[in-house]
C-alpha cells in the first residue's frame, strides 16, 4: 500500500473507533503527518486526555503510552509497537527509588517523565525537559535527588543553588554526542546557532546558543532570525522544524542522529492496532493513582 492509502485507511479507522493518533516529534515523517497531534510525551497526554476520544493510539515508546493510561484511564491506550521501549527509563527500577530513599531520608525525589509508571509512582514529583529547573526550584528542598537523566540533572544543577544529587542513567542517543562533533558542525556553518537538548552531555550543552525540549526547539527555531540551525536532538525534530519554516536550513548535530525506538512504529502498524484492538497499555490502579500525584504535583509546581 502506498502511504496515502495507508493514511487515508487510518484516518478512517480512527473516526469509526472514536480515536485520536498521538505522534511524537521523533516519529518517521509519515506517522507525524497522519497524526491528529504531535508534540513532546507528556503534551500529547495532557492535550489527549481533554478531548472526548474514546481511543488513544500513542506513537511514540511505552513510558509516553503510560503517562497516557495514567492521565486518561477511561480511556483505551493502544502502542503500535509493544516492542518500543526507551532505554534511559529501562535503566532504574521502583526498587532502585526505594533504595535511594532509604539511603537519603527527607531527600525529594524529583523524576524524568521519561521514566516507568512504577518509578514516578515511587517519586515526590515528575518533571519533563522544559520544566525540570522550575520544577525543581519549586520543590524548596536545599538537597533533590533527580533522576534518571545525569545530563538532564546536571543541566538543572547548573540553574539552581540546590545540590542537585542524580542517577546516572542516560539518553544513548542524545549521549553519543560529543563536543567535538559539534565544533566539526559549527565549522562548517560559521556563525550558525546550536540548539541543543538538556540530554545532552554537559560539555555539549557548553557549546549550545539555546537548551530546548523538542516543542521548545521548534518554537525556538521558528522565531529565531538565521539561515542555518544546527540541530541537537533526534533527527525527527527536522520533519517538523522544515515544514514550520521552509526557508531556513537544519544541520543535525551529527549525521546518525537517530533512536530506533522511535523509529519502529510505522503507519502499518498503527493500522493493525485500530483494526485488532489490541496493544493495549494498561497502568495497575495502585500504581496508577501515585504515579498520578507526582504528575499533579508537577502541574502544581508549574503554577506557583
């Protein structure tokens, strides 16, 4: 099938499921295009659950499918892929959050939402990219504990008089960037910025003109006045960003900049999920409604 009939198959089966399509900014160019929203993880899952869809169909990994399932639990939430995961959220355990909270006693724990539902079930409160330093700040404490991201946590230690302790889990692809990379880059495109993402290693984020989450980097890209950008993030980001503004060339930061789990959904598999049912993603209630505080507490925090 062609990707217009493939698009055209979906977007029907979406209105005669009572469906939306979520798409994140890393997804393939075509499941971006199909989509009723694309956007950052927790966005998309705030903006689903307000509507009346009565199906979310997640493209993205399985922790964006979770934060889902916990925002809209009388909803159904469908991942196409089941075998998408994130390494960075693989990397600490529930278990591992109780052990720190043994080892640091009034310590809060301040969690990536790119993290399981179990781990932000176990933690004081959730932050995303964008929000992670005011969050942060919000939490009042001199000591936090962040995790999993050690470059997210070093980025916001670098905003804040907090000690900011953290795990030391990582982003593989936005860690196999290296400084020299980028000054190869810059090199090339004299006087062009670099935008850079906060999962970035802290010698990265050096050489950035601006630190942005993926919808922060298109907003930023969109008013910023240059010809060239150059990009530090996954390459889906580029779909977006060129289609926002033709005029202006994107440079990624290095030319394999890509993470395979965001690459494995493709409008194939969206079909089959919306014509099966099945992949579903479900979030135990227990867990559920603590991991649903911490998200809470994050939205307060932003308020403030």
């Amino acid at each position: 099938m062609t990707t217009e009939s493939l698009t055209r198959d979906v977007r029907a089966l979406l209105r005669d499921r009572h469906a939306i399509l979520l798409a994140h900014n890393y997804q393939r160019p075509e499941v971006q295009d199909a989509a009723d929203l694309t956007g950052d993880s927790l966005g998309l899952s705030q903006a689903a659950a307000r509507t009346d869809a009565r199906v979310i169909v997640f493209c993205g990994v399985h922790f964006m499918a979770e934060s889902a399932a916990i925002l809209s639990p009388d909803k159904t939430v469908l991942l196409p892929r089941m075998d998408a995961g994130c390494p960075m959220a693989d990397m600490i355990t529930a278990d591992d959050v109780r052990r720190i909270r043994d080892e640091l006693p009034g310590v809060p724990v301040v969690t990536y939402v790119n993290s399981s539902a179990e781990v932000k079930a176990e933690s004081d409160v959730c932050c995303t990219s964008a929000n992670a330093v005011k969050v942060t700040r919000a939490v009042g404490a001199p000591r936090v504990y962040l995790a999993p991201d050690q470059n997210l946590a070093q980025w916001v230690a670098r905003h804040t008089d907090q000690e900011v302790l953290y795990w030391k889990g990582f982003c593989p692809t936005h860690h196999r960037l290296r400084a020299e990379q980028v000054l190869e880059v810059k090199a090339r495109f004299p006087g062009a910025p670099f935008v850079a993402h906060p999962e970035c290693r802290p010698e990265v984020i050096d050489l950035a003109d601006a630190v942005r989450s993926t919808s922060g980097m298109i907003d930023y890209c969109k008013a910023l006045d240059a010809d060239t950008v150059i990009v530090g993030t996954e390459e889906g980001v580029l779909h977006r960003l060129r289609k926002d503004s033709p005029a202006k060339q994107f440079v990624l930061a290095y030319p394999d900049f890509v993470c395979p789990n965001m690459k494995l959904t493709a409008l194939e598999d969206v079909l089959e999920a919306l014509e099966r049912g099945d992949h579903v993603v479900t979030v135990p209630e227990s867990t559920r409604v603590r991991a649903k505080a911490a998200l809470d507490r994050m939205l307060q925090a932003g308020r403030d």
